[in-house]
C-alpha cells in the first residue's frame, strides 16, 4: 500500500506540473508542410539527349522563404536544380523518367513528382518559350525562344495582332536541335497613355498553333516606384475584385461566375476567417464599407448586395445602370467606376448618383479603373491589364501621378497568376497593401516619389 500510494502521489505531481506548465509557457502551434501548387514540365516527351524545362509553383502557409530540391531517375540537371525553375538533359536512351521536387521551408518538405517520356522523334517539333508577356513602363523588348526539340526542319511564321509591337522576324526555320531568339519590340511613339494589348500568334506545321497575349502600360511622366515593406500569403483560388482594410481586419471580395465571395482574412496567414457567397449567377467585383455594412457590386448584374459587416448577414440591395468595377469612399459618398473614364459619386445611404467626373491624362480619357481606393484625397485606381495604379484628384478628375508595380511577382509567380488588382489602406498606420487575382501574396509596399 505505501509504495502504491507514493506512485500515485508521484503521478499526481506530473499531471499536476504539466497542467502548470501549459499554463506557464505559450506552446507554438504546429508547422503546416508547404503547399505545392502547380508542377509541370514545358514538354512531357523530349528525344533521347534532349531537354525541358520544369517548374514548380509552392507557397509556405506561414510565409516561410523556401528551398527547391530537384532529383531526376535518369539524365540530369543543366541549370537550376536548386530553383523553382530548372532545367533538365535527357539520358541518350529511351524510356519514362521520373522528375521529383523537394520544397523545404526549414522545418518541414513537401515533394512532387511527374514523368517525362523520352522518345525517337525524328519528325520537326517546334517549341515556343515566352518568358515575359508584359512591357511595363521602361522596357520596350521581350524576347522568346523558338526551339526544335525534334528532328529534321521546323518552319514557323509570326504575327502580331496589333500595331504598337511587331517581331523580329515574321518567318523562320529551325534544323532539328536549333534555338533562335525571337524579339517582340514595341513602339511607344504614337501610343495614347492607358492600357494596350495584343496577341503574338507562332503557327507551324511543327507544332500546335503558339499564342501569348501580351500588355503594355503608358504614362506621360516619370513614375513612382514602390519599395516592399512584407509579404503576406496570399490565396491562389482567389480573383481578387475589391480589397479593404477596416478597424484592424481585411476585406476581400472575389469574383467568377460560380466563385465570387466575400470574406474576412487573416492578413498574416492569408486564412479566410469568415466568408459568404454569391449566387452561380453573379460575378463579384469592388467593395467599400460604410457605418455598419459592406457594399459589394456586381460585373454585369446591376446589383450591389449589401452585407452585415460583423456577420455578413445580408441587408438588402442596391441598383444602378451601369457595369460594376470598383468602389471606395470618402467622407461623404461612395465613389464607383465602370470601365469606363467615368468615376461616379453615390449617395451612401441609397447608392442614387450624385455627380461624375471624366478621368483624364494628357492625352484624353483614361479608361479600364478598376479596384479602387481613397487614399491622402486622391482616389487610386488599378489601371486594368497593366501593372499600373493612378492617382487621380477627384474634383477634377485629373490624373496626377503613376505607380509603376512592374516586377512584385517574379517570372515564375506571374506565368501562374492573372493581372494586378487590390488596393487596400490602413489610416491608423498608412500601410498600402496591393495583390491580383490569384496572386500568392499580399505586397505591403512603401511609394517611392520620381
């Protein structure tokens, strides 16, 4: 008995010591693995001794910078085996290799896998590599690289659909194993400021028909530039429409028929905390807050739904005429734009409009505003297919100043996500925020002036 009685005394101790120290010390919550998002090889069958590039998109849930670990069953890497980009030699015989990824945040790995084949072709095969698809503000040349990873003669002919950029050559042909570089050069000369597209199309009987569709930005004077202050995770399945900061917490609305949601997420982790969503009919666009309710317009339905901002319990609806793009607020009104260079200004309490202002540059109207924010007065606007944001005064409608923000996502980051769009302010510290649809990450960005 007394030696029973001491072990149970001695186990109520450490029962006892544990529960002191789980109150005692923080504990840190687990690590989660990172998450690898896409995994792919630029050609899943390669000739004996030829190559391919692979790339894998990961992110860390905690933003942890990670490490690239490639392995290969056969042949090996030329370049890049400790990137997210690399490239791979074929061995000189035929048959499936198998390509592994290892992604290490430091304390924990997720790998991936997939299998190129490797197989005599003696027939042309004509690859088409475009690094780059968007000009930004100074750079006027982008090059591709054409390349026959199989044999005999690929012949090729390129056309560019608009009259601002033309290649550098509109026909060629390529001996089995040959790479040329083509160049797309743009002419800014004549060009009004705004947002320009086009699309390169590459045909071959070597290939499938090649196109990339291709976006250049213009300003009329120097522009600012940015400096990144942190980063934040940010959710890939996200088409980031609007995006707010309010009373400590970050709003997010998204759009895509099907998908369009607005939430409330966790700036430092990217987790949405609470979310609802739109009818399969809707295609979510800008959102403002205003008192006690969030306000979230619609692309083409002409409805902006109202929500509950503690709850997102649904307060009713407003309508308006127009197409729906972005929205924010000043003091007194929201401020909506549509597609057009027309901001307009609505009563906040019946979303009636009030007022308009034409948005001009000094070359005319400046159309595509998208995701907007008041910000020091100035409302700031996404300048839609570029990676621009303007500054515009909104008695006048005056286009004041650029913001340049050419190069937040690398190469990788940005062949994967879709166009900048997502500007958010805290008055309380003046932070700036900016992200895109399907953006990794959410920028905390300081301006830098000309």
């Amino acid at each position: 008995m007394p030696v029973s009685r001491l072990r149970l005394n001695m186990l109520a101790l450490t029962v006892l010591l544990a529960a002191m120290s789980g109150c005692i010390f923080d504990v840190d919550p687990p690590n989660r693995a990172p998450v690898i998002q896409k995994l792919t090889a630029l050609s899943d069958t390669v000739p004996p001794d030829g190559a391919t590039t692979l790339t894998v998109q990961a992110s860390d849930p905690e933003g942890a910078d990670l490490d690239y670990r490639w392995q290969t069953s056969a042949g090996y890497f030329t370049s890049g085996s400790y990137d997210a980009v690399a490239d791979w030699q074929a061995p000189s015989y035929t048959g499936p290799c198998t390509l592994t990824v290892t992604v290490d945040d430091g304390r924990d790995e997720t790998a991936g896998s997939l299998i190129v084949a490797v197989a005599d072709t003696t027939a042309p095969h004509l690859i088409v590599i475009a690094p780059e698809t968007r000009f930004g503000v100074a750079v006027d040349r982008l090059p591709l690289l054409l390349y026959n990873n199989g044999g005999g003669v690929a012949t090729w002919e390129a056309e560019f659909t608009a009259d601002w950029a033309a290649p550098s050559s509109t026909s060629g042909s390529l001996a089995a194993a040959q790479a040329d570089t083509l160049w797309l050069t743009a002419d800014r000369d004549d060009l009004p400021v705004g947002a320009h597209t086009g699309t390169l199309l590459i045909t071959s009987p070597a290939m499938e028909s090649w196109h990339a569709d291709y976006r250049l930005g213009k300003v009329d004077e120097p522009a600012w530039t940015y400096r990144v202050v942190a980063r934040h995770p940010h959710d890939t399945g996200a088409f980031t429409q609007g995006l707010v900061w309010h009373d400590g917490a970050l709003y997010e609305g998204t759009g895509r028929y099907g998908g369009s949601t607005l939430r409330r997420v966790e700036l430092e982790t990217g987790q949405v905390l609470q979310q609802v969503a739109l009818g399969s009919d809707y295609f979510g666009e800008g959102i403002a807050v205003w008192q006690d309710h969030i306000v979230q317009l619609t692309w083409l339905n002409q409805t902006a739904f109202v929500w509950a901002l503690d709850d997102f319990a649904p307060q009713g609806t407003y309508t308006y005429s127009t197409q729906g793009w972005g929205l924010t607020t000043d003091t007194a009104r929201f401020i909506m734009s549509d597609g057009t260079s027309t901001l307009r200004f609505r009563d906040p309490d019946t979303f009636v409009e009030t007022g308009a202002v034409a948005v001009t540059t000094s070359t005319g109207g400046l159309a595509n505003l998208n995701e907007l924010e008041m910000i020091g007065g100035h409302v700031w606007a996404n300048v839609w297919l570029t990676d621009l944001i303007v500054r515009i005064d909104p008695a006048t409608g005056a286009v004041t100043d650029w913001l340049d923000l050419t190069g937040l996502l690398t190469r990788v980051e940005a062949s994967l996500a879709n166009v900048l769009n997502g500007i958010a302010h805290d008055p309380a510290t003046g932070r700036i925020f900016v992200t895109g649809k399907y953006w990794p990450w959410l920028f905390e960005i300081e301006v830098v002036a000309p």
